[in-house]
C-alpha cells in the first residue's frame, strides 16, 4: 500500500471568520473550509474533502487520498487564542514582547521565521508541561 502524502492547510483568519486552504500541490484538486469559529472552519474543511473524494469516485476518476496538517499564520493564533491567553501570558511562554505580538495580532506587522519559530517553540514547550500536570 504506497503511503499518503502529506498536504499543508492553511488556517487564516477572515473578515467573517476563518478559512482553511491547501498549500500548492500537484493534486488534480483543492479543498476549502470557512467558518465563524477554528472549528467549523475544521469541520468544513474535512467535509470539503469528502465531497471531493464523491465526486471523483461517481465519476469514475482517480482520487489521490491524502493526510492533511493544520497550520496557523500567527495571527490567526493569537486571534484564535487571545480568549485563552492574555498577550502578557504569550509574552512569559514565548519571550516575544507583548508590542510586537499585537502588531501581529492586528496585521500591523509580519513576525520573520525566527520570531514564528520562537512562537511555536514556547508554545510548544508550554504544552508540553501542561500534559505533564496532573491532579491529584
């Protein structure tokens, strides 16, 4: 069985909510979620997918099954978790300013990789220590 390739979605944030879309592929098709919430734009995106796979399948075409990976732009996550993190919080995990994060925030700015990279490795790191917790 040849192994799945790997597709990059993209989730952005939008003037009516999110959207997520597939990077540049070889495919014969693309997919696209929307929704008000990361959720439904999720959820939208994986029934995207499956119409897609129905409608090649009625057709007798060949559909190339893939593996998808979600992906935030930075401020699509600060947008998606500012209801969870404060940018002062961000500030403590991440060690980027609380300035420059709401520049990002509001599209003033673009963070450069090495700050994206930053981002997520404190992200990262963060929950990680929160899977470690346990109550008892």
């Amino acid at each position: 069985m040849e192994e799945k390739k790997t597709v990059k979605v993209f989730i952005e944030k939008t003037t009516e909510g999110y959207s997520a879309y597939m990077d540049d592929t070889p495919l014969g098709y693309s997919c696209l979620g929307e929704g008000k919430t990361v959720e439904e734009t999720i959820s939208d995106f994986r029934a995207a997918y499956q119409e897609m796979k129905s409608f090649y399948e009625k057709r007798g075409m060949s559909f190339e099954e893939i593996r998808y990976e979600f992906f935030y732009d930075t401020a699509s996550f600060l947008q998606e978790y500012s209801k969870a993190f404060s940018l002062a919080g961000l500030e403590r995990i991440t060690g980027v300013s609380q300035t420059q994060l709401g520049h990002y925030l509001h599209g003033r700015r673009k963070p450069t990789k090495k700050t994206i990279d930053k981002i997520q490795r404190g992200v990262q790191e963060f929950a990680q220590e929160l899977t470690a917790v346990r109550f008892a």
